[in-house]
C-alpha cells in the first residue's frame, strides 16, 4: 500500500483507495493554521487516515473543518467518526446536508457499508462561498451534477491554485442524484477557476494548468 505524501505546500493527500482503503476517495488534508480535511473516506478506514495524517506530521486533534463535497457513501462514510473522536465541524452543501444527516440516497447499498449519519455543522448555500481557516480563504463553488449538493472547493498557496473538485469524472448516475446537463455548467465552471493543480476524487493529482484543463474537458466532451 502505498503512503501519504505532499501534494503542493500546505496540501497532502492521507487517503485514497491506495494509501488507505479500496473503497476510499481520495483524502485531502490542507494546513492553514488549522487542519482541513476534504472528505472522509467511506467509512472503514478512519483509524488508518488518521494514521496517514500523523505520518505528515500533524496531530488528528488539530483538525478544524472537514469539507463534504457530497453526499456519496465513499467521501462521507468516516464523517462521524471525525466528528465525535476530534470535534472536528461538518460543513456541506445545504442541497446533500439532509442525505448526509439520514444516510438516505448516499449509495451506501452499493458498497455494503453500514453509514453512520452525523450532524452537518455548516450548511452551504448558493453558488459561491468563501470560508476563512487560519490565515488562509477557501472558495467553495457549487457544482450540480454529480449530485444536487456537489461543490468544489479552490485555495490559492505559494503562487498555485489548487482545486479540489472531486468527482469530476461522474459517474453521473440519475439514481443517484445526477443530472448530465446541471454537470455541463458545473464542468465549464470549473475550468474557468483556471487551476494549476487539480486534486481529483478517485484518480489522483493532475497538473500543470493545461493538464487540468485537459483532464475537465474530456468528462464534460462525454457528457
């Protein structure tokens, strides 16, 4: 299996379905004073993620915030368990913050894993958002598609701009609250933020900024 590591700076990435569990998405964890996490992995890994975060060299205890870019059982399945072991604040989209809160529609059959649900601290609203941690901002840009509450999330470190965003490659499922055309204007958006790096959900960092461009442009030419 292989081990955490830096991504850029500040940002690293403590869990994927190689350094933490097959079933995982990909982890991200960004130092701005306090830890962020962006998602938690599905849920059977949350002893091994908080390892990974120890092996970069923060405490799991520090961690502030962990962003929930949607409802779906492999990126909130540890939420709980973060947020009753560390404190550590929900935040999520007010359009996935119920599925999250009751674990209905969040395609947990389809991995077998039984959810727990948790409370969801700050619920997002509207297109665009900007949340301050340390001395850092982190936009978050609602992106519907994937599901009805799906956002991406950028910040800009030492002359880059990383955007986590997630599941851009789908699927887009409509029984699990997709819609391909909402996933057209959200796919266009996300290559107007102009990253230079692009921390995806499932299959890893792309970058430079032509790469990530590319790698957004192929999934919205399929749609």
């Amino acid at each position: 299996m292989q081990q955490p590591f830096r991504v850029w700076e500040d940002t690293y990435l403590v869990g994927s379905s190689e350094i933490s569990h097959p079933y995982d998405c990909c982890v991200y964890l960004i130092d701005c004073r306090e830890i962020v996490l962006i998602d938690s992995g599905a849920g059977l890994s949350f002893e091994k993620i908080a390892n990974n975060i120890s092996k970069v060299g923060f405490d799991p205890k520090n961690i502030k915030s962990i962003l929930a870019t949607h409802a779906h059982i492999d990126h909130i399945g540890s939420l709980q368990q973060f947020q009753q072991t560390y404190h550590a604040q929900i935040i999520a989209h007010e359009l996935d913050a119920d599925a999250i809160e009751s674990g209905v529609g969040i395609a947990a059959e389809a991995y077998g894993i039984a959810y727990r649900p948790c409370t969801v601290d700050i619920r997002l609203v509207g297109d665009e958002q900007t949340l301050q941690f340390g001395d850092r901002e982190l936009k978050i840009v609602h992106t519907p598609g994937h599901t009805p509450g799906s956002v991406a999330a950028y910040i800009d470190i030492a002359g880059r701009r990383l955007l986590f965003g997630q599941d851009i490659h789908g699927p887009y499922v409509p029984e699990w609250g997709a819609d391909r055309e909402l996933a057209t204007v959200s796919l266009q958006r996300l290559i107007d933020v102009h990253a230079d790096i692009l921390c995806e959900g499932h299959f890893g960092i792309y970058q430079p900024a032509e790469d990530v461009r590319r790698y957004i442009e192929y999934y919205l030419d399929t749609l």
